[in-house]
C-alpha cells in the first residue's frame, strides 16, 4: 500500500526508490544490530517498529524529494536544487526526528520488558532514519540520468529516412 501510495504522490522512480530502500535498509539494520547484540525481539510487537520505520522515512522523503523538485524546476540545475533543497527540508527533518525520538524514549523507561523493547527498536529506528533520507536520498538525487542521443536508432546506428 506504501509503495502504491508513493507512486500516486510522487510519480518518479527515485520518489520510490528511495524511501523504499531508506525503510529496508533501517529496518535491516537496526534489527541487525539487535541480533548482533543478542537483543531478543518480541514477536507480538515486530510489526510496530517497521510499519513506524516506514511511516518516517516516507515522510522524511516525500519532503525532501518534494522541495527537490521544486527548486529544480525554479533553477533547473540538479546540484543547486539539491543543495536548496536539503537547506530547506534539513532543520525541518532533524527537529522532527529529535522530538519523535524524544518521545520514543518514554517507552523505554517503563517497568513492562515488551515495552521498552518498543521503545529502544523505534528509538533506533528514528535515529537510522535521519541519514538514510537524508544523505542517501540526497544523493540519489543528484544522479542524472543518461541523455539519449539524438538521431540515434536503438542500436546506436544512424537513422536514414526512407521516402
């Protein structure tokens, strides 16, 4: 539902690509780094900490991916729109981020084990979030695709006109 919600809103591949793999790759690893820890997982509370990684870092990158496109089409080059971009979304994201995770770690200071499971997996979770979007987003962003040549077949041969 996320992945068609992402391409209704931001119809680019990039719009998708990249809060898709920003949401694997911090799931991944802040479970990773539980396991590598031998922090036990609670099973009946798994689905909260992803289904919030993924929440976040749509948001994050709808965000950025939003005023990226936004300053590119007022200047038209990738890397100042980039850079306007992350300068305008940046303090924004970080502040969000920051209060989310302050809020997260009351879970972690209740006497209730599951709890505070939750509270350390989203608190990590948030924490990966940040420069997954926004450095891995960004610079996702400032590839360019290839232009196609013109003139050019499929092949790269030249195109002969046929009257």
């Amino acid at each position: 539902m996320a992945i068609l919600c992402l391409i209704f809103f931001t119809r680019s591949l990039r719009g998708v690509v990249i809060p898709v793999l920003a949401t694997a790759d911090g799931i991944g690893s802040v479970f990773g780094y539980m396991a590598h820890l031998r922090i036990s997982a609670d099973s009946n509370l798994m689905t909260l900490p992803v289904l919030l990684a993924m929440a976040l870092s749509v948001g994050y990158s709808i965000h950025l991916i939003n005023a990226f496109k936004f300053q590119f089409r007022r200047c038209g080059k990738r890397r100042e729109a980039l850079i306007a971009a992350v300068g305008e979304t940046g303090w924004p994201i970080l502040f969000t981020a920051i209060t989310t995770i302050a809020s997260l770690l009351s879970f972690f200071f209740t006497g209730i084990g599951p709890l505070r499971w939750v509270g350390s997996d989203l608190c990590a979770g948030s924490l990966c979030g940040i420069p997954l979007c926004s450095v891995a987003g960004a610079r996702t962003l400032q590839l360019q695709p290839k232009p196609i040549a013109c003139g050019r077949g499929a092949l790269g041969g030249r195109r002969r006109n046929h009257h």
